[in-house]
C-alpha cells in the first residue's frame, strides 16, 4: 500500500459473526462531548427518577420484562448472530431477562422498605433504602442481555440512572437494551449506553456525579476498574472469573452423571463464569465417567447457532478467543495432561474448536489453577470425600460449586465446606431471579440478583424519630 494513502483503524465496537468471520456492523467510539452529555443526562435524570414513587419505577421495571417476552425472537437473533449463542439458549437469555425485571417490579417496592430497629433511649428508628445516584455498568460479552439486566432491574427499581458499557463486540445487543427500556418507559437519561474507550472509563468512573460502578468481567478489568474507584472512593460490585467444582461423590448410573455434567458444561459454549470448569470425580466412578465425557465431545460436529441443531457444537465468541483457549489446551498437554478428545481449531474464519476432555492436570500445572473459558472439561480423580475437598477449594476463585451424592447428606456435608459464594447440592447451580449471585476470592465481591441485589448500591440511612 502507498505510503500516502490514509489507514483507518477499524473501531473497537464491532459486531463480528464469529461463525463466519464477517463483520455486521461497526459503530464509533463516544467523543468527549458524547461522554459529557451523557453523564449530564444521567444525572439530571436522576434527580427527577428517585422523586417518583418506587411503585412506578416498579411499573416501568415489569414493562420492560413484558418487552423482553415480545421481543424474544428479535432479541435472540442479534446475539446469536453477534457472539455465536445457540439459539434456543440465546431465547432463554432473553426469557430470563423478562424473569429479572419482573422479579424486581413485584419484589422491589418490599425489598426497599423501611425497616424499623429497636431505638436505644426512646424514640422511633428505621432504616431506610434510598438510591445514590448515577451508576456505570461495565458488561461482558457472553450473557451480553442477561448480566445487563441482573445490574438494571434492581437500581433502576431503587431509583438510580445508569450509564452502561457493553463489551467492544456486541454493540448491537447493547443498543437493543437502550431502546428496549426507553420503550418501556425509562425516561431520557434514566440508561444511556455509552461506546466508551478505556481511558474514558476511568474518567467516568472519576466524575463525581457517578456513584458506583459495576463491572462483570476478567481479573485483569476488575483490579484496574477497583483500583480507579477505589481511589475516588467510589462503590464496587465485581463479577470475576470462576473454575467451579463439580464434585461427584457416587453415582448409580456413572455414564449418566457424566452426561449431565457434559451438557452442564456445554452451555453457552462452556463460556460462563460459573461453569462447571473441574469436574471432580470418586475414584471408582472416574474410568467410565471419562470415558463417556470422551464420548460425548467426539459425538458433535460443527454447525450454525441460528440454525441450533442437535448433535452439533456452536462456534466460541471470537477467532482470537478460539485461538487462546486452543493454546492453553496445548499447554497443559505440553506440561503433561492427556487430551481423551477435542481441542483442535478448527480452520477458516469461524471460531470453531472442538470440545475437549482433559485429565491429569496437577497443582504444578499452569491449568490447575487457569480459567479454561470454553468447550473444555477437565476431571480429577479422588480418593474420598477429604481429597475432593482439597481439590475443590485448591483454587484462587470462590464463584460457585455443586455436590452430587445419592445421599443428599453426604453431599450437603461436602458443599458447607467450599470456599465459593454459591453452593449446590445435587445441582449444577441454584439459578433464578430469586437466586443471589456473586462469589469470593479472585472471584469478586457483591451480590447480584435475589434480595440482595437491591442492597449493594443503595443509602442504608437511618432516620431517628425522638418522641
């Protein structure tokens, strides 16, 4: 190319099928100005937002629900098209979403009540539950509806405006969500998407008019996200990485339990924080749990997630997203990991790999204490109910974790010792709007969803009445 002829950097924000490779649209990043605006209108609709009764708020919360139900198919389409979902999971995305907001406009108005305490000396005390302000959402790219609505529902219930910051490749789903809730009656500045860059993140973050940030996404965005707000003294939830246990004591069906823990695994493309990412296994159930998992990767093929067929595996959210996880795959085997199936990348522009079983992975191995965010079950073999547990807490992440037993006993002893924000007993996750998320360790801080979804961002103040 001639030296004299200009290059244009494509933007950030583009919406890439990652089945195909081709680009579906690319949309700018905010100005200076677009930023400013934006963080004007947030906040001048806040002070008129919180003024309103919270029953409507709640009205426009359960609107916005009614809204995700009619725009299921339309909904479903962009992101199966934008980061690869199956289809029949990217429709139950958006379901969910209906979930949430209803959740929060019929539990909302109870959840910030007063609550009256004993009053020390006389008098009369409550706590009351009042919004704060203007909020910043930094949102990820794999539940590109859902972990959106799991922040907006509750804070908007409460009376906060939001500002939200969608991954750089699924600006169509992030523009869906803005219009979706201005339909429902979320007035101007009440949730303004903003294409912002990095930089202008700090700055908003910054900006004393924010109150609070939000961010679900890597280890790497959240220390950078908590080290800026925690500078300007600001309020954080984090939703970090996971690398669940999946603990299976016995069985009595083995090939059975591992099926279902393949299909657990499978979901979204195996790209979910609270994955069943190591699968932990008794020692007399491992060889034929193995060698089933080994059958069900070899099982799929290839295919078209808007076309979602049975038998086949949907393709990963980005080629660059492939690639990585291919060569972590690579790694392990390198380090001494055996590969019973999968983990070829597969050529072309799409961003296919096959799904992969892994074992022998040990505590000196980079992977033992990786996040796989993938197609990829990994499986320990235990001794006892003891080693399991060892090897289930034996992880910087503290997200969730799930305890099979044929004796429900036997499993809720296990569970009542990981080191997780989440615990299941015969159960992959506990999964609803009523279901508070969130986890410890590298894996975060905060709680989302459930009742304590409305207490993170929120004015607990006491007002004292003496008589």
């Amino acid at each position: 190319m001639s030296a004299d002829v200009p290059v244009t950097a494509p933007s950030p924000y583009r919406s890439v099928n990652p089945a195909t490779g081709q680009v579906l649209a690319e949309y700018p990043t905010a100005t200076e100005d677009q930023v400013q605006e934006a963080l004007a209108a947030a906040d001048a609709a806040f002070h008129d937002w919180r003024s309103r009764p919270i029953q409507e708020r709640a009205a426009v919360a359960a609107r916005a629900g009614e809204l995700f139900a009619e725009r299921t198919e339309e909904l479903a389409a962009i992101i199966t098209e934008e980061m690869g979902k199956p289809l029949s999971e990217a429709r139950e995305e958006v379901q969910f979403c209906a979930e949430i907001f209803g959740y929060f406009a019929e539990q909302g108005p109870e959840l910030a009540a007063d609550q009256p305490i004993t009053a020390s000396g006389g008098g009369r005390a409550v706590i009351q539950k009042r919004p704060v302000g203007v909020l910043l959402g930094i949102m990820p790219w794999n539940y590109p509806y859902y972990q959106v609505a799991r922040f907006a529902a509750p804070n908007l219930v409460l009376g906060n405006t939001i500002l939200l910051k969608h991954a750089e490749s699924c600006p169509r789903a992030a523009l869906a969500l803005e219009q979706l809730l201005a339909d429902a009656g979320v007035p101007a500045g009440g949730y303004v998407n903003v294409f912002a860059s990095h930089d202008q993140v700090a700055d908003i973050i910054a900006d004393p008019r924010v109150q609070g940030v939000s961010l679900t996404g890597s280890e790497r965005a959240g220390a950078a996200v908590a080290e800026v707000a925690g500078r300007n003294l600001k309020k954080v939830v984090l939703e970090l990485g996971g690398s669940d246990p999946y603990v299976v004591l016995d069985a009595e069906d083995p090939a059975e339990a591992a099926r279902a823990a393949f299909a657990t695994r499978m979901g979204n493309t195996g790209q979910a924080c609270n994955s069943n990412k190591r699968m932990i296994v008794s020692a007399d159930l491992y060889d034929e749990f193995v060698a089933e998992l080994t059958r069900q990767a070899r099982a799929l093929t290839p295919g078209d997630p808007a076309a979602d067929a049975p038998g086949t595996f949907a393709p990963l959210s980005s080629r660059a997203a492939a690639e990585g996880l291919a060569a972590r795959i690579q790694e392990a085997v390198d380090a001494g990991a055996t590969l019973h199936a999968g983990g070829r990348l597969l050529e072309g522009p799409g961003a296919y790999l096959e799904p992969a079983v892994l074992t022998g992975i040990t505590p000196g191995m980079a992977a033992h204490h990786q996040e796989l965010f993938g197609p990829v079950a990994v499986v320990y073999r235990a001794a006892d109910d003891d080693e399991a547990l060892t090897l289930a807490n034996d992880t910087p992440y503290g997200l969730g974790g799930a305890v099979f037993s044929t004796d429900p006993e036997r499993a809720r002893r296990v569970a009542e010792q990981l080191e997780c924000g989440m615990a299941a007993v015969n159960a992959a996750e506990a999964e609803g709007a009523g279901m508070p998320f969130g986890g410890v360790k590298r894996s975060g801080y905060g709680r989302e969803l459930g009742p304590l979804g409305m207490d993170e961002f929120v004015n607990k103040r006491l007002l004292y009445v003496q008589d």
